[in-house]
C-alpha cells in the first residue's frame, strides 16, 4: 500500500471528446452483478478494507465518454495481441467502476480486462490528492484499481470527475459521480 498522496492532474475540461466505437452491450445478470461485488470485495479486504459492499454507500457513474488524451509516457506490459486472446477465449473478466463513501473518504474502484491507472481527476473543478490503494493486472483477473482521494468534501452535490486510461490507450474514459 502507497502511504503517500500525490497531487493527481487536474481534469483537462477542454479535451475533445473521442469518436467512441460501437462495442457490444453485455447482458448484466444476476450472476454477473454477484460476481463483480465478490470480485470488488476482495480488492478491497486486499487494499486492506474489510467491509461489506452492501452497507456503505457506493455511487456509480452518473455519466461517462471517452476523451483524448496527450502521449504520455507510462507504457504498460500488455500487447494487443494478449488481449485478443484473452476476449476470443470468452473469459468472463469482472467489470466495474464505482466511488465508496466510507470513513469520510472516497474511494475510487474498477475492474476490466486492461491495466487500470487515474490520469486526472477533480473535486468540483479543484486539484485532488490520493494514492493507490491496490494495483495489479494479470491475464487471468484482468486490471484491477483501487485508488483513494483525499482532502475531499462528501457533502451533496459535489462532483467527482476522474479521467481513467485503458492499458496503452490514447484516450482516457471521462467518469462523473456525483456526491
């Protein structure tokens, strides 16, 4: 566990948004919904959270798009290649991205089948700090983040809009919360 805070990059609210390619809705059951809050769970209690999903308040995306980025120069272990693999093999790979209120602190978590990193993010237009709670990637779990903020109010009406990267990707997905 990182125990220093780091000033995250302020959202760049002029970026343009990114042409978004036509991807295949997944059909969310009951089974799939389980399967994430298992899998969200147990990054927490390894983040060092034992807490059960159900009774603290978890906020999901109020909205979300795809937007360009600048080249950066953090370059991650994953090939295309391996990606490919990984979606003709057909693996159910958890995938979520949601914001916990607990501890009057605000927790960002997600999951996909790319390494996951914040890119930027702000607290109604202001800079933010945080730090990795929990970091990993591996072919068989997929990415998996867990990142906390602080110096953050849980009042109502705040908005949290964190820009995360995909693996290698140009694009960054724009995420809204709102508190």
């Amino acid at each position: 566990m990182n125990d220093l805070y780091d000033n995250i990059p302020l959202i760049d609210f002029t970026a343009p948004k990114a042409l978004s390619h036509n991807k295949t809705k997944r059909n969310i059951t009951k089974e799939i919904i389980a399967q994430n809050l298992e899998d969200a769970e147990r990054i927490l209690a390894l983040a060092g959270f034992d807490i059960n999903m159900r009774s603290y308040n978890v906020i999901e995306t109020s909205d979300k798009y795809m937007v360009e980025t600048p080249p950066d120069s953090a370059v991650t272990n994953l090939t295309r290649k391996s990606t490919a693999n990984t979606i003709k093999r057909g693996l159910q790979k958890p995938h979520y991205m949601r914001l916990l209120i607990f501890q009057d602190k605000l927790v960002f978590q997600a999951a996909c089948c790319l390494p996951l990193r914040i890119f930027a993010a702000s607290l109604d237009g202001n800079v933010v700090s945080g730090r990795v709670l929990f970091s990993n990637h591996s072919e068989e779990d997929g990415g998996k983040l867990a990142y906390e903020f602080t110096g953050t109010s849980t009042g109502r009406g705040t908005e949290m809009i964190i820009d995360l990267k995909r693996g290698e990707s140009s694009k960054a997905q724009r995420l809204f919360f709102t508190i």
